[in-house]
C-alpha cells in the first residue's frame, strides 16, 4: 500500500499516519519529525531547516524533495509507506510523481483529514502546552495555517482527479477518525508489488 496523508496543522495526521502505518505494516514517514530530529541533532540540513520551521515556513522544496527521495529508496519502501506531510507544494507533487514511476509504484491512496478551523487552533495550543513544539506559538500556527491553505490545500485537487483522493472527517476523537479512514480505505484495491 502507497499512500499519503495530507491535513492543516493540527489536523491529526501524524497520530493517523502512525495508527494506520502500524496497520498496514508499512513505515510512516513524516517530513516534519525527519527535520525536527535533524534539528535537534544539529546536522546541517537540521539546521538548514529550522530558520523555516521556526517562522512556520516550508523548507525550500529541493532539499525536502531529496529527502524524501532517498528515504524513498531505503529497503523499508519497497512493498508501500505512508507519507505523512508530503508533498505540500506543486513541485513536491511532481518530485513525488517522479520518484514513483516505475511499474506498480503508483500511489493508491491520498487521504486529506478536513477540520474545522477553531477546532485546529484550539488542538494546537493545547499541544504547546504538553508538547512544547517550537512552532505551536499562536502567531507561527496563524502562518503555517496561511501557508497550508495557499500552498498545500490546492494540491487535494491533483489526487481527486487522479480519483484516489479520500476526504476525511478529522472531527472527534483518534478512535474516531481512525475507523472513518478504514471504513473508506476498506474499498481500496492494493496493488502486489514485487
Ligand atoms: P504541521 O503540519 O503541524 O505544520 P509538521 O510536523 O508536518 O507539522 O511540519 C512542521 C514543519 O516542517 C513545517 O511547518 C515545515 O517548516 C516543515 N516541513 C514539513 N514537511 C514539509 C514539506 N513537505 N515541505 C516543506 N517543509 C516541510
């Protein structure tokens, strides 16, 4: 199984990514927690990323675009993955396109988790107080949320017409969502890959 996860900050889809990697026995590969651990290891595309992530920012798209592609070719990727956070840009898209153009490498789901926008602000300034994520200040979520409606929500439009884009309820509890992202997973046809 190949698939994606895509969501505005706060939206949920790093816990889903993980519930529904473990499912399926694939690995989760967030964007985000590779830069955060760059970060705090203090390697140089670690801290080449964090001036973006501080300001809510996207991370320049040849560097997120390499990343991915030679995380893409570790052994774990070869029978599926679930990306949790990319591609958010047009380029991202195409970058991923490309990567995936071998026989029977085509994606087979896109998952986009829609919530209410106060819903969202409100869950992110929760996690600023348990979590202490860097980013989860009231004025760097108002850009990432900025960012993500400019740049990333468009790009659902890309996987609809493909027709393997499944629009997600992310309202209420883990549990919740995580039965709704199966019920509609269920009808999926997953490719045997090689
Ligand atoms: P959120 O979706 O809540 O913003 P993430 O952990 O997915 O959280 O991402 C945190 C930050 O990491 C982003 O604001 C951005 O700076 C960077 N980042 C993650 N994924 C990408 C990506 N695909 N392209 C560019 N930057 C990214």
């Amino acid at each position: 199984m190949r698939l994606l996860i895509m969501g505005p900050p706060g939206s949920g889809k790093g816990t889903q990514a993980v519930q529904l990697a473990g499912r399926f026995g694939i690995p989760a590969i967030s964007t985000g927690d590779i830069f955060r651990a760059n970060a705090a290891e203090g390697t140089a595309l670690g801290r080449r990323a964090r001036r973006y992530m501080d300001a809510g920012d996207y991370v320049p798209d040849h560097v997120t675009n390499a990343m991915v592609r030679a995380r893409l070719e570790d052994p774990d990727c070869v029978h599926g993955f679930l990306l949790d956070g990319y591609p958010r840009t047009l380029r991202q898209v195409a970058a991923l396109d490309e990567a995936l153009t071998e026989p029977g490498t085509a994606l087979d789901c896109a998952i986009e988790l829609v919530v209410d926008q106060d819903v969202l602000v409100d869950r992110l300034l929760r996690r600023a107080q348990s979590q202490g994520r860097a980013d989860d200040t009231a004025q760097v979520i108002r850009r990432r949320q900025e960012v993500y409606d400019q740049q990333t929500a468009p790009l659902t439009n890309h996987y609809a017409e493909r027709g393997i884009l499944h629009r997600i309820d992310g309202d209420g509890q883990v549990a919740r969502v995580a039965a709704r992202i199966a019920e509609s997973l269920a009808g999926v046809p997953v490719k045997v890959s090689s």
